[in-house]
C-alpha cells in the first residue's frame, strides 16, 4: 500500500481535472490499484483552506504519512501557482517528482514571444527542481529554459494523450443523447494577445459557427472549460442560436470531448484528449506552450497558429472544418510516436516508484 501527495492546479478549470485524470490511472498502472493518491491545491490563492503547495503545514503532514509526492501536472511554473516555503523545502523527507509542468511566454502587443509578468522566479524554480529526484518537464520549451539554468530535466510530455486507455472508465450518455459539435472556448479577456487578436476572437468563433452549420453539423455547443468563460459563451445563444455548455465534473466533460462529432478548440485540454480519443478536431493555439506541446506530440502542423502571419486565422478555422478536422485514427505514423511517449512517462513514473520503494524500505530498517 502506497500513499501519493499529489500538488496540482484545483482552480476554475477542469482541464486540470483532465489532466490529474489521466496521472492518477497511470499511478494505478504503476503502483497497483491500492496506492492512495491525496491532493492539495498548488496554491492557496483560490482555496478557503491554508494547506496548500510545498508549505510548512503540507511538508510536515507529508513528511508524517507519504511515501512520496508528485508536483503537477500543469501551468504552475507559468504564472507561478505553487506556494513553496524555500526553508521547508529542504526538509521534506520524501521523494518528489516534478511531473508534467509548463512554463511558456506569452505574444505581446508587438507580436513577439515576452515573459509573463507573474512568471515563477528562477530561484524558486531552481530550488524545487534540485529538491526533486526527478523532474520531467511538459514540453520541449520548459524543458529548454529548465536546463539552461544548469539544472537536471527531462522531457515527460503530458499524460492526457493517454486518456484513451481509460476511457471504459468514462458515463454513457443518456439514450438518444447526441453531443454534436463542440466549440471549446476561451474568454479572450484571458487570452494573452495583443489587442488586435483578442478583437477578432468572437468574429472567429461566429465563423466557425456557420462554417459547421454549412458542412451539415446541426447540433453545435460552445464549450467551457472554466466557469468564467460563460459570461463570454452566453452572448452566442442569442446571436448565433447556440447553447453553451459547462461542467466541473471530469467524467462527464471527457465524455462529451469523446463522443463528440467534431471538436473546435481553442483549450489545449480539449485538444489532447479529442487527439487522444480519436475525435476529429480543429485546433486553435496562441502561446509558447500550447504551441510546444503540439509540436512535441506532432500535430502543430495541423493546427491553427493565431499569431502566423502567413494566412488569415478565420479562413484556416473554416477550412479545417470543412475538411472534417484532425483524426488520429487516419494518422498511423503518429500513433507510433505517442506509444514512444506513453513508454517514456512509463518509465519516468516507474523510475520514481523505485525511489518510493528505496525510501519505504529505509523508513523500515
């Protein structure tokens, strides 16, 4: 029996539910069904609760009953969501394995790639992944930036493109249920573009509305991943006569993502689970991170680049949908690719049990 602490975004977005979805049953696959996994949120900054990141009080119930803990997976290292007191830092006893963590630049107003205002600071970043016995980046551009600071990482890409393999666990939709197409937004309020781009977002999503009309899908949804994007999605029941629709609740999110006809996203944990379930869709992406993730898992090519300059937005959207989207089952060379994936998080995580075990057997004698 095995007991995880698991530090990871909680916050308004079931994305990250998504994500610690898919690590807990690869935590299963790795430790047997037994193992116990407890959550704590990243941070406190949205939680009622002070126990919360790598602070006095988290360490010392960990240090009392863990056997190790895993930071991630998520955005934490891009706008800083972990709280970490640096002086018990450095008594946490137990093994701690850096998961599946981004840190990206956003597009400012001139177009180029800058650091986030509220980016993590390079010495905390720098002594949490000394502390860890494993830190496994997302993405190749977090990866980059952590070993240029001199520090040990590897690439561990992120564990939604393995929902497939779970998916037996996901509801069945009620009888006559048809989930249609999906528009995953975002608010473009949160999106961190330049004015100009931010303008044109609901122009887009209106024309990516008709375009989906026009190619015969009647039954069309704009999706929220996060409760503060329905102030946003309400406006297109009035204008466009189409419902949005929200869920906290990750079972039934991924359900809808995988029996859905076609997915239109502008959420990268849309995107990942559709590409992993085999649902055909149009990605949107319009940061360093979402961008790196693509081309790390090989779809970058097949997606929607907002800040290209090499033709309008709008039309590659509508074009796409005309071509009935991405499927990953028509893309066998990829599939390869993402079993190489699937291998190396296998062994990331099967690495760090070994340390579990190492400390577990101490801890004894």
């Amino acid at each position: 029996m095995y007991t995880i602490a698991n530090i990871r975004p909680f916050g308004h977005n079931v994305g990250n539910t998504a994500i610690s979805f898919a690590m807990k049953h690869m935590l299963y696959d790795c430790f047997g069904r037994l193992v116990t996994v407890i959550d704590y949120p990243a941070t406190a900054r949205y939680e009622t609760s002070a126990k919360a990141g790598l602070s006095k009080q988290t360490i010392h119930e960990i240090n009392r009953f863990a056997d190790g803990v895993i930071v991630g997976g998520g955005n934490l290292f891009e706008n800083d969501e972990i709280d970490i007191d640096s002086e018990a830092l450095k008594h946490l006893r137990v093994p701690l394995m850096l998961f599946s963590n981004s840190r990206g630049r956003i597009y400012g107003r001139n177009g180029q790639l800058e650091e986030r205002s509220d980016v993590i600071p390079d010495q905390k970043l720098s002594n949490l992944v000394r502390k860890s016995v494993i830190s496994a980046s997302r993405d190749t551009a977090t990866h980059n930036y952590v070993t240029n600071l001199g520090l040990k990482d590897t690439l561990g890409f992120c564990p939604t493109i393995n929902l497939c393999d779970y998916e037996l666990s996901l509801p069945a939709l009620p009888k006559n249920e048809v989930v249609g197409a999906l528009i995953s937004i975002r608010t473009p309020g949160l999106m961190n573009l330049p004015i100009s781009k931010q303008s044109a977002i609901q122009g887009d999503i209106e024309a990516a509305i008709n375009a989906l009309r026009a190619n015969g899908y009647d039954r069309i949804r704009v999706l929220c991943n996060d409760s503060r994007d329905l102030d946003f999605a309400v406006q297109f029941k009035g204008s466009m006569k189409v419902d949005p629709i929200y869920t906290n609740d990750v079972y039934q999110y991924l359900a809808l993502i995988k029996n859905a006809s076609i997915v239109v996203s502008y959420r990268l944990h849309a995107t990942l689970p559709a590409v992993s379930f085999g649902t055909p869709v149009v990605n949107i992406t319009y940061d360093e991170r979402a961008e790196s993730v693509c081309e790390d898992f090989g779809i970058l090519e097949e997606s929607v680049q907002v800040m290209s300059a090499e033709s309008d937005g709008r039309d590659q959207i509508c074009n796409k949908i005309k071509e009935g989207g991405y499927c990953s089952k028509d893309d066998k060379a990829k599939k390869i690719l993402w079993a190489k994936i699937s291998a190396t998080q296998q062994d990331l995580l099967n690495n760090f049990k070994s340390h579990v075990d190492s400390y577990v057997s101490n801890c004894k004698s």
